[in-house]
C-alpha cells in the first residue's frame, strides 16, 4: 500500500475539491436549506421528490423520525404511525431547531449531492489512514498528519450539520470554510512529504532557488488568501440575505447598499493582487524556477475577473462557484509553493 499512497493522497485532495465545488453550487443555487435536518433529509436516507411526500396526507403510513411541513412548520414523526383524518398533535413533534419549512425539490437534491460528496470523500479518508498507517517506523509525520486530516473531516462533517441546525448562521459557514482548507494545506503536506521521498534528484540547474523576499511574500500570500476566503463567505451570507428579502430571481438587488466586508472584500483583491505580482516579478527576474507562480497568477486573474462579473453583470450562471473554487485553489497552490521554497531554505 506504501506504493500506491502517494495516488491516494491525491485522490484525497481531489475529493475535498469536489466539496468545495458541490458546495459552491450549493451556495449559487441558496439550496443551502435544501435539507432541514443531517444526515437524514427530512428523514428520510434517500430525498423526497416531491411535496406530497412531507406533507401531511390523512390514512397515511410515516416512519419514526420522517419529517412534515405543515401550517408553514416542521413536525417529525415520534414513532411509526399512520394517519387517521384529522391531524393528531400527539404523534408529531415540532422541529426545533429552526423554522425553516420550506421544500424545492431542486434544492433539495443539490443539497442532497453536495453530502454524497462528503461521504465519498470519508470512504477515502479511510484509505488514507490505513496508507498512513505503515509509515509509523519510517516516518511517523505521514501518519500524524494523515489522521489530524481525518479528524479535521470527522469535524467538518459536525459543523456541516451545524450550519443546517442554524440555518446557515454566517460564523459556522466560515469556520467550515477555513476548515477545509486547513484540511487541503495538511493533505498538500503530507503530498509534499512523500513525493519528496520518491523524487528523482535533478541536477542543481533545476532545483528552485531560495530568496527571503519571495518567501515573505509567499508567506503573506498565503495569509492573505485564508482571509480574503474567510471574508467572501460572510459576503455570500449577505447575498444570501438580499436573496430572501427580493428573491432568487432579483439578482440585481443581491449587493444593493452592501456593508463594510463587501468593501474590505474587494478592495483587499488590490493588496493581494500586488503581492502575487510582486512574486511573479521576482520569480522572472532572479530566476528562482518556481513553476507554480505562474499558475497563481492565472488564477487571481480568474478571480479578479468571476468577481467583476458577480458584481456588475449581476452573477451570471457558473460565476460564484468558479469563484469559489479557484480561491480555494489558489489557497493550495500558494501553500505548497511555500513548502517547495521552505526546502530550498533548509538544504
């Protein structure tokens, strides 16, 4: 399994993005609410279809623990019952732990993938341990950092279910957001750790070469991004906000009168944009060899450009997750280019 564990750190890796590009479109689509309950949707394993489904129907079969909309409010099913002609309030019990009661089917099974993605991504977490796991005499980093990710995920998954218990509540978004992506940096580590194991060695005209003010950007690059992150989720909260006082199909009001993070979020793009290029000019001029500059570059051109669209062609279709998605890219790209450049420090 030491083989092929390099391939499973990468798969690994690869799941994660795909959380992050399933939940990007859950958050495009405000299916964030898709599911009232976790794990289950409104009860049940597989999602209901259709409204009938978790509306109260006399002579009426429910499972203990089903979940009904009715007067504008969820009821879940104390035990199995079946319905006689007239509601009875003793068989059901108010969901309490908000008031959302709505149901869309398309949100709810866009809400509904977006968690099949997290299960996957657990069964490969799996795999990763147990790989981890036979490097314990060799190097015991590998599987101490493999199973810091793996509780990191068991922890995700806990907020994931507190995001839906408060109804999507703009702190545990972004707690849940930051925590992915320490996730990603910890699995780029351990990628790090074991492709350097396995590397041929290159000739010194190759090997990238170290500069103090490229490493202190690099550092600043970084922290940046896990802020500018951190902050475009609490502007998504206030779009999600906007969404629910004009609706979905308003986008035009979605950043009317924005408050202060919308502008801390877009003129921060300013500092972070004369870092990355600060980088890339260094980079070309010393010539330090570091490949993966060029790469970020692309990617906050790709977000200054999703952003400029969001904001003035009122978010067109796919923007908001490519926007998403790219940051959360370019967060790993910047993390490992600083790994690469913290090696060529230490040789």
């Amino acid at each position: 399994m030491k083989k092929h564990f390099p391939l499973i750190v990468k798969i690994s890796l690869i799941s994660v993005y795909l959380i992050f590009l399933a939940g990007s479109v859950v958050r495009m689509t405000g299916s964030g609410m898709g599911c009232p309950d976790w794990p289950k949707c409104f009860g049940y394993y597989i999602p209901p279809t259709s409204e009938e489904q978790i509306t109260w129907q006399p002579n009426t079969d429910y499972n203990k623990g089903m979940i009904i909309v009715k007067d504008d409010m969820l009821f879940v099913a104390e035990n199995n019952i079946k319905t006689t002609n007239e509601f009875n309030t003793n068989n059901w019990g108010k969901y309490t732990k908000h008031s959302y009661a709505k149901f869309n089917k398309y949100h709810t099974w866009t809400e509904y993938i977006n968690r099949l993605a997290s299960v996957l991504s657990g069964f490969v977490f799996l795999f990763l341990i147990v790989g981890a796991s036979k490097f314990w005499r060799e190097n015991k980093t590998i599987p101490l950092v493999a199973f810091g990710a793996f509780f990191l995920m068991l922890f995700e998954a806990w907020l994931g279910k507190t995001v839906v218990d408060t109804n999507l509540k703009p702190t545990v978004i972004t707690i849940h957001m930051v925590a992915g992506l320490i996730i990603v940096a910890l699995l780029l580590w351990l990628l790090f750790i074991v492709s350097g194991k396995n590397q041929a060695k290159v000739s010194s005209d190759d090997t990238p070469k170290y500069n103090s003010l490229f490493n202190k950007l690099l550092i600043a690059s970084v922290v940046f991004s896990l802020i500018q992150i951190a902050m475009g989720t609490q502007v998504r909260q206030f779009i999600d906000e906007q969404v629910k006082l004009f609706g979905f199909d308003n986008k035009e009001y979605s950043l009317m009168e924005p408050n202060f993070k919308f502008y801390f979020h877009r003129s921060f793009t300013i500092a972070i944009v004369l870092v990355n290029l600060g980088m890339f000019y260094l980079n070309q001029i010393k010539n330090l060899g570091y490949n993966l500059v060029n790469w970020i570059v692309f990617l906050i051109f790709l977000e200054t450009i999703t952003g400029i669209l969001m904001y003035y062609a009122e978010f067109p279709l796919g923007t908001q997750a490519t926007h998403l998605l790219a940051g959360a890219i370019l967060f790993g790209l910047q993390f490992y280019l600083w790994l690469q450049s913290r090696k060529t420090f230490t040789n």
